[in-house]
C-alpha cells in the first residue's frame, strides 16, 4: 500500500515549486488563483525571493501548501492509499485527498501562520531538538521543569523536540544533556509551536476551520494528535482545532501507517526531511521524496 506524505515548516527553500509553475498549466494556473487570494505575489517569493523573504511565517507556511498540494493535484498517478502530514503538511494531506478545496485550504493555512506569529509575539518562546534519548526520559524531564515546556514533535525514535518558555526550554536542555542525551539543540524559530503557548492561535483559528466545508477524503489521514487514521468530518475538525497546542506524534503515525500495511511512502513538497525519519523509524519500507514531476 502507498503512503503519501507532506512536509511541514522548515523545508522551505528559493526555487521551490518553479518546475511546476513553468511545466504544467494546470499547476500555473493554481499558483496565480494563490497569489489573488493571498494578496499577494507569492510566486516571486517562493522562485525567486530570498531564505529571508521565504522565513517570514505568513510566507513560508502557504509556500510549502502550495508546493505540496500542487504537486499531488499534477500527478496522474496520485492515488494515495493512506495520507499524513507534519504539522502544517497535515492540512497539505487532506487537501490532496479532497477534505476540502484548494481555495479552503489556503485561506485556512494563511490564517493559522498569522494567528501562529501573533501568539509567538505575546510570549518569549522557543523550540530545542533533543537527541539520543528515549520518549519516556524526555518527557519526565519536562514534567519536572518550572514553567512551560513539553515534548512537540516525536520525529523518530530518540528525536525529539521540545517546546515552551525560553527559561524552561533552556533549563530542561541542560536537565536533558545530564541525562545522557547526546545533543540539545536550541533551535532558530519564532515561538513555541505545538505547546499550551499556542492556545491564542487555537482560539482564534477555532472558528475558521469550524466554517470550512470538508467532505469525506479519497482515503483516510492520520492526524497528529493521536497518529490515528480519519474520515470522520467532525472529527477531522476537532484534530486540527486541537492540533495547535498538541504534540506532532510523527513516530507513532509513520508506525500505525506501516501496522495498516504501508510498504510505501512518498513525501510530496520541498526538502526530504519526512523521507528520512520514515527511514529510521523502520528500514523496511521504501521512501522517497518528490519535488517536481
């Protein structure tokens, strides 16, 4: 069975989705249809911007949407058998297996990397990538820190990213070195994605997704909250309401996905990041990644 998977923030880079824009008609004209409900020209930045220009969040979280969801509407062969995604690349997979419209699913990411900056304004915040320590060890540690900080992405075993105020993060990477992990890394982002800081974001983006139309997917789409997979339309709108403040369970979807007789993965958008994790969370599956046709 075959996998098909999205990427999420951070794999952005300039050129990326050009090939498509200049090759397939189909792909332009869903490029120009983005740039008119944005606002504004997102194709110069994303062909011909800059790392900066592309960092910005209401930028890079649309870019790597498009990217992805046009992609997957040009391939002839799309027929995904199961589908997931990495935090944003979530609502890249249901898009792609038609639980909403293209036009939805770009209001909606628009609005979520907004209501995202604004909650990141309100509080200093941060994110630390912790290696070579098991799920339980990290979460005891955060558990016992003062303040706000708690496990946000279980990228693949013995990786793992941390979330929350900048005291904690910083006190819990020094609590997790202790413990034997073989790297705590602050990372370069702009707030506390994926933890309870989040909570203004999922307040204000509550009411967006309540209102969008979503219709049953051509297969189901595991979410991140629980890495369970979804046809459910109400439940669906609950997971990604609830998606903000909770851990991206990337580890465990990749696992269940495999449980449910994937053999196969393909990682639809910029970067290869998720081709790689699917790798070291299980050897055995074929994985690639695809950024054009």
């Amino acid at each position: 069975m075959k996998a098909y998977v999205f990427p999420g923030q951070g794999a952005q880079f300039v050129g990326m989705g050009k090939d498509l824009y200049d090759n397939v008609l189909q792909a332009k004209e869903m490029f120009e249809k983005a740039n008119e409900i944005l606002g504004f020209r997102i194709t110069d930045l994303m062909f011909a911007g800059t790392d900066e220009d592309l960092r910005q969040t209401k930028v890079t979280q649309p870019a790597i949407f498009l990217h992805s969801v046009i992609l997957a509407k040009s391939l002839s062969d799309f027929k995904p058998d199961m589908a997931a995604g990495h935090s944003l690349g979530e609502f890249s997979a249901l898009v792609s297996a038609g639980a909403m419209s293209f036009e939805d699913g770009l209001r909606l990411v628009s609005a979520r990397a907004m209501a995202m900056q604004k909650a990141c304004e309100l509080e200093p915040s941060t994110m630390a990538a912790i290696l070579g320590l098991d799920d339980h060890t990290v979460e005891s540690i955060c558990e016992q820190v003062e303040g706000i900080v708690v496990p946000a992405n279980y990228n693949s075993p013995g990786q793992l990213v941390i979330s929350g105020e900048v005291e904690a993060v910083k006190t819990a990477c020094e609590l997790l070195k202790a413990a034997g992990a073989k790297r705590a890394l602050m990372l370069a982002v702009g707030g506390a994605f994926h933890s309870p800081l989040m909570e203004p974001a999922r307040v204000e983006l509550e009411a967006a997704i309540k209102a969008t139309n979503i219709v049953t997917p051509i297969c189901p789409v595991y979410q991140n909250v629980d890495a369970k997979p979804y046809t459910d339309l109400e439940a669906i709108k609950e997971n990604l309401i609830a998606q903000l403040t909770s851990p991206v369970r990337w580890t465990q979807t990749v696992q269940n996905m495999i449980a449910d007789g994937a053999t196969e993965f393909v990682e639809l958008g910029p970067g290869s990041v998720l081709q790689g994790l699917v790798k070291k969370i299980n050897r055995e599956v074929s994985a690639e990644s695809k950024q054009s046709l």
